[in-house]
C-alpha cells in the first residue's frame, strides 16, 4: 500500500547508490535514495524511494506488513524502475549493466520472463 502522492512521506535517507547513465548522449549521475521504512497512519508498513536523474523524481514508497518486507519491496520498485528506464536508456553501476537491484520476486531464480537483466 502507498501512500498517496497528496499525501506527505516522511524521507530520512538511510542509503544511496550513484548509477552512471547516458541521456541524450550526455554522461549523466542517477541517484538513487533509499528512506527509513515508517509505519504508515492507514495500518502496516511504508518505505519511500527516490530515483533522481531520470524519469519524474518524484518520491514513492512501497508497503508491508512490516519494516522489512516494506525494505524488500522499495529495492524490487526501485529495481524495475530502473529496468523500465534502462530499456531506452543506458545505466550501469561500477561499469556493469546489473544495477544491484532485484526487478521482482523472480530474479534471483533466473525465471521471470519480464526481467531483462536475467542471464
């Protein structure tokens, strides 16, 4: 459950991560920003991310039924953003096109279809 975008998010930063990508043939820095998971007014669990660099910046956050299941799902948002982007755009981290990010649930078995970054 997110919170909606009318709604405020609180955003303590407890981890970020320099992507280096390629827009409009310009070298450009991605960041991304991990936050301290909350808990959420509504019930359960929010972790807020931020993609800075590329696409709309905004911050958003994914739920859980508690502070790490809410981690676990903003790194896997965080990872198909990226894949999402990466498609039109090159982003690579450490000179390497896996980002460090889960897309989904699957990747780590190697047998989401969706995942571009398997293999």
């Amino acid at each position: 459950m997110a919170l909606r975008d009318s709604e405020k998010i609180p955003f303590d930063v407890i981890a970020e991560r320099r992507l280096d990508g390629l827009i409009e043939g310009l070298s450009t820095s991605i960041s991304v920003r991990i936050g301290k998971p909350f808990p959420d007014p509504r019930g359960d669990w929010s972790c807020p991310i931020q993609i800075i660099g590329i696409g709309d910046e905004r911050i958003k956050s994914a739920g859980g039924v508690d502070a790490i299941q809410a981690m676990q799902l903003a790194m896997q948002m965080v990872g198909a953003d990226l894949n999402y982007y990466a498609q039109t755009t090159p982003i690579s981290w450490l000179g390497k096109t896996h980002l460090g990010f889960p897309a989904c649930s699957m990747e780590s078995t190697g047998s989401c279809p969706y995942c571009p970054r398997n293999g």
